[in-house]
C-alpha cells in the first residue's frame, strides 16, 4: 500500500552528478515475504555461483583471434567442460559438463568468495548492533574472519586491502589507489550487493550503508560499478504486479544506470550492452561485440589491455560488469536462463552468475527456486569452507541466516529510513524516496 505525501526534495553529491531525492509516501512490505526472499538470495546465489565455478576463467578473450575471443556459445551447454587458464588442462572437478550444480538435501553448500564476505557484513552489522559499519569494525571482522595464510580464497584489491589492515591500514585507505593498485579489480562488486537487500526500496540509504564496505577495496570505476549493483538489490523490493519480472529488471537497471556518471566507462558499457540487446541480436554476438570493443580496441577509456596485466585483466571490474549485462538482459528475469547464459559469457562467470542468481532469487523468493528448477535443495551453508571463527564450527542455515537479514533489516528501517514496524501485521512502513 502506498500512501502518497507531499514532495520535499533534498540533493546529494555523488560521483559529481547530482542526484535529487524526492519523497513520494510510504510503503508497506511484509516481513514474512522478505524472510522467504533472503532465503532466495542465498539460495539463488549458490546455485549461480557454484555453476558459474564450472566454466570460472575458461574463455577470457583472445587478443589474437579478434573476430571472437574463442568464447563458449549456446551449444557448450550440456558439453564437457574446457580447462581454465590456472586449470593445467584439468577441467573443473565440480562437473564435468557445462551444467547446473547443486546440493541436495542432505548435502551443505560451501561458502566462496561470491559469498563469504557478504555473510560476513551480515554477521558484522548483527553482532554489532548497528546499522552502519566503522573502519575498526570492518578491519576487525576481516581480522578475525579471514585466514592469514594461504589458501585464503582472497585475490587482487580483497588481498591487498587485507595485506594492509594487517599492517594496521583501516579502511577506506584500504582501498585508497595510492595504496592498493588492485583498486579497479572486481572484488567490491561481489562483496557489497548484499547492502541493497538491508535498505528496501530506498537506494540512497542502500549506498550510505555500503559507502565503506566499498570503499574497502574499490575506487573510481569499480566503485561507481558496485553502486550500480547495490542500488539494483535496494529497488528489487519496488516492484509491481502489473509488470512481468523481465520489466522489472529492464526498470531497475536503467534507474542504477542513474548512479553511473555518464562519462565512465561503465555508462558506455552499460549503453551499449543494452542497445545491442535491443537490436535482437544473439547474446553471443552482444558478447563478442564487447570483447571486441573493450579488450581489443580499448574504447570508451576502458585501456585495461594495455596495461599488460595477468590474463589480460580477466578480474578486471569493467569487463566482468559489461559481460554480466549479457546475462541480465537477454536472461529477461528467467533465473536458469540467466544462470546460463551468465556460465557461457566468459572471463570471471561465477561472479556475474551469483549476482543474478542472488537478486532473481530474491525477487521469486525460496518457494520461486524450487518451483524453476522443480526440486529441492539443501538449507545448509559452511561458511568455513573459505573463512573461519564463526559459531557452530561454521555450519549455519538459509533460514537462520535469512532471520539475521531480517533483524538487521529491522535496525535500518528504524535508525535510517526513520520507518516502524507494524508487529500486528508484521510489516515494514518504509517512507518512499525516489530520484529524477
């Protein structure tokens, strides 16, 4: 139920482009449904990440064959997997195939760097009963948290970052460039997403909440890229009946094109992807189009190829963005659709893959997984699988870790939206902001 209220406008920076915020009523949002939702997520986020592992780093362009970098296409679907370019000629041990990996019932999904650091903030914002982390609690939860020693399951900006908090760096000099050269690698993208989910409807709090979370390990490009991210979780709650799921996405994507300042070259990513899918051209053809355009030509500023980085920056933020368009768009809300085509777009595919199969899995909630891919799964998750200090020897629940979502939720509402919560119907009264 939306109760309309009269407009009062405040402005914010961001990025050098303003954004105008403009209250627009209230809004009412079941707790009961959000709990089955953030079930959705983490369910939705492991199958994406764990059957984007698969073809993880398999296909990242090759500069010698520009007519088409030597992707997968379609037909790899179902086909045997190929070795990745750390995978000495091995092909992925999670499927042989090109297919969907799950865990059944009696099975317990491990954690990944797709997901361990946001089950982290979670666990953060809950233990410390707060709404928005500081520097010292960031640093000492990565502290605890994370492994010391190799194999930590940290890569490029996430590493570096944490190499400096342990020499006593706080965040966000973590992720200051004069500090950490990784800064406009993809590790913020994976890490934040979850912050859009604590902030329902309302964006503008979404990015307060998540400013340094971000800024731990990303500036600049990467930074405006997890803002978009972010600010696609926060309007996944927006919704309305009268659209099917795919105009929602389209809708939501092109109001977090807003957050990108239009001379980055994640706007011109954005752009272009979305004008290529609306040609009606095949999602590989989209694909190749960027990889040409990006990797081979550099254009629109993205010049990562010149800077003669390992796999020619597969980890790169920008790259990963504009292939996780492909899947978002032409995946038009169908969660196996998008899972797919996330897995056969190439460079870093479990990440894009778990982003979307977190944010649709959220959308259709639990009982909308099961019912896609007609089956059940495990509710079992071992965070310490990748990280380690945590209760019950790491072992935790969709369910347990849905309601902490839910409390965490709860205190932004209050301390940050300045709403209430409704015990008798058990709902969120969120006041509505919008930006034009």
């Amino acid at each position: 139920m939306i109760v309309l209220s009269s407009c009062n406008t405040e402005t914010k920076k961001q990025d050098k482009k303003e954004i105008t915020f403009i209250e627009e009523g209230e809004l009412r949002i079941s707790r009961d449904k959000y709990y089955n939702q953030l079930y959705g997520f983490w369910l939705g986020q492991c199958i994406a990440n764990w059957t984007g592992l698969v073809t993880e780093m398999d296909k990242i362009g090759n500069i010698g064959d520009i007519k088409t970098g030597n992707f997968y296409t379609r037909e790899d679907w179902g086909k045997p997997d190929q070795p990745s370019i750390w995978g000495e000629g091995i092909p992925s041990d999670l499927s042989p195939t090109i297919d969907f990996v799950f865990k059944n019932t009696d099975e317990i999904w491990g954690s990944d760097d797709d997901t361990d650091i946001e089950y982290m903030y979670q666990h953060l914002l809950y233990t410390n009963n707060t709404s928005i982390l500081s520097p010292q609690q960031i640093s000492d939860g990565w502290l605890k948290h994370i492994i010391h020693e190799e194999e930590n399951f940290l890569w490029v900006s996430n590493q570096k970052a944490f190499d400096l908090m342990k020499e006593g760096v706080l965040p966000p000099e973590t992720g200051n460039p004069n500090k950490n050269e990784h800064f406009e690698m993809i590790d913020a993208q994976l890490t934040t997403e979850i912050f859009g989910l604590f902030a329902p409807t309302r964006p503008d709090i979404a990015l307060k909440i998540a400013h340094l979370p971000i800024q731990t390990t990303a500036r600049e490009e990467s930074e405006h890229i997890s803002k978009f991210y972010v600010t696609m979780y926060s309007l996944a709650s927006k919704t309305s009946s009268n659209k099917t799921i795919s105009q929602q996405i389209y809708w939501m994507a092109n109001q977090a094109r807003e957050i990108l300042p239009d001379t980055s070259y994640a706007a011109h990513m954005f752009d272009y992807t979305q004008k290529l899918f609306e040609s009606g051209i095949p999602w590989e053809q989209t694909r190749d189009s960027i990889y040409y355009r990006y990797q081979v030509n550099q254009e629109d500023g993205y010049d990562i190829t010149s800077k003669n980085l390992y796999c020619n920056g597969c980890f790169a933020a920008g790259i990963n963005f504009a292939a996780s368009l492909v899947s978002l768009f032409y995946g038009e809300g169908d969660l196996k659709e998008t899972i797919k085509i996330g897995t056969l777009s190439g460079w870093d595919s479990d990440n894009p893959t778990a982003t979307w199969g977190g944010l649709i899995g959220f959308m259709i909630g639990k009982d909308g997984i099961e019912e896609a891919f007609g089956r059940k799964f495990s509710n079992q998750y071992n965070i310490h699988r990748t990280r380690q200090n945590f209760p019950n020897d790491g072992i935790d629940s969709f369910e347990n870790m849905a309601k902490k979502g839910l409390r965490v939720t709860d205190r932004i509402v209050k301390e940050e939206m300045g709403g209430t919560i409704d015990l008798e119907k058990n709902t969120w009264i969120i006041p509505l902001k919008h930006w034009k």
